[in-house]
C-alpha cells in the first residue's frame, strides 16, 4: 500500500486475487481513522482558544502518528498471513509425512492468520481512543470528522473480528483458541464502550 496509489489499491481490492482482502482493508480503516484524528488535533493546534491543550495536542500527534504508521504495516501483514494458508493449503500430502508436515504449516499458518487481525483490533481500540482525544481537545469544527474517525475504527473493529473467528476455527490448539477469543471478546467490549461514549460527545456538538 505505502508505494500504491489509492486507484491502484482499490482495483487490487475488487480484482479475483486472494489478497488484498477484508483484512488489509480494516488495516486501512483503521488507518484513515488515525489520520483524521490526526487532522481534527492538527486544525487545533496554534489555535486561540486552544492554548491550554497545546502540549496535549502535540503528544496526541505523536501517539497517532506511530499508530498510524502501524496500522499501514498490518495492511501488507494481513494479506502475507492469508497468502501463508494458501501456501500451506497447495503442500503435497502424497505420503504420511508430508501430510503431517501440511498440518502443521497449515496451523501455524492460520495462527498467524488470527493474529494479525488480532492485533488489527486491538490498534483500532487505540484509535478509537485517538479520536475520542481528539474529539475532545481538537478543534470542534471538525467535530464530524471525529465522528467520521470513531465510526471508521470501529468498522474496522467488526470487520477484523470476523477474521479472527474464521481462524480461531481452524486452530486445534485449545488454549490458543480459549486466549484468543478471551482476548477478543475483552476488546470488543472495549471498542463499544469508547465508540459509544465518543460518539455521543460529537453528537452533542452538532
């Protein structure tokens, strides 16, 4: 994506490839949600009236940017993991060894697969967290771009999860499965409670 223009992304996206997929695209949203939280902190600072939260704004900039810059890695990560299970998914399973060497490529693959989305989510929490900040600090006529970012994040959130369910389906690891979906749930619960309260406070400036 870093060396992509966005036309070519979006046609690599409708194309019949594997990849990029759903994954690479909550990546992005989550992402765009950074980048706008990053715009609605940026229009504040230097500001009247925005004098008070100026050191706030600029550690806010901070934060977001190396989010930003890790969300756009997940983009290519997510669609590696998926092109990894299909690699394993082709190996040859003629005979008893190679069959057994095909599962568990394939485990370790699908492993990696609920990862990355894992992870996807869990950094779409903190943008979740970015725009409510900057939805808060930021400056307040562009208080629907903030409420653009939260909705963005939080997409991205339930796309992802999606990812990581079909995955954890395919693990045979029980205790994998049982801490990734713990993990899961605890930070779904986390996504709506930040979403719900971020977007009621760009509600009441509309």
């Amino acid at each position: 994506m870093n060396d992509r223009s966005v036309s070519d992304f979006l046609a690599s996206v409708a194309s019949t490839a594997p990849t990029p997929g759903g994954g690479s695209v909550c990546a992005l949203a989550g992402a765009l949600s950074v980048a706008l939280s990053r715009m609605v902190a940026g229009l504040a600072v230097g500001k009247k009236g925005y004098e008070q939260v100026e050191v706030d704004l600029r550690q806010l900039e901070k934060k977001a940017l190396e989010l930003q810059s890790r969300l756009e890695g997940l983009i290519e990560e997510d669609s590696q993991a998926y092109e990894a299970v299909l690699a394993a998914m082709r190996m040859p399973r003629a005979t008893a060894t190679e069959k057994a060497d095909r599962v568990d490529a394939m485990q370790g693959a699908y492993k990696r697969a609920a990862e990355v989305p894992l992870e996807t989510i869990e950094r779409c929490v903190e943008a979740l967290e970015i725009a409510e900040e900057a939805a808060l600090i930021g400056n307040r006529g562009a208080s629907t771009d903030a409420g653009v970012a939260i909705l963005l994040a939080k997409a991205a959130v339930g796309g992802a999860s999606l990812n990581v369910r079909v995955n954890l389906a395919s693990i045979r690891d029980e205790s994998f499965r049982s801490e990734a979906d713990a993990k899961l749930g605890n930070l779904i619960r986390r996504a709506e409670e930040i979403g719900q309260r971020a977007m009621a406070l760009v509600e009441s400036r509309l």
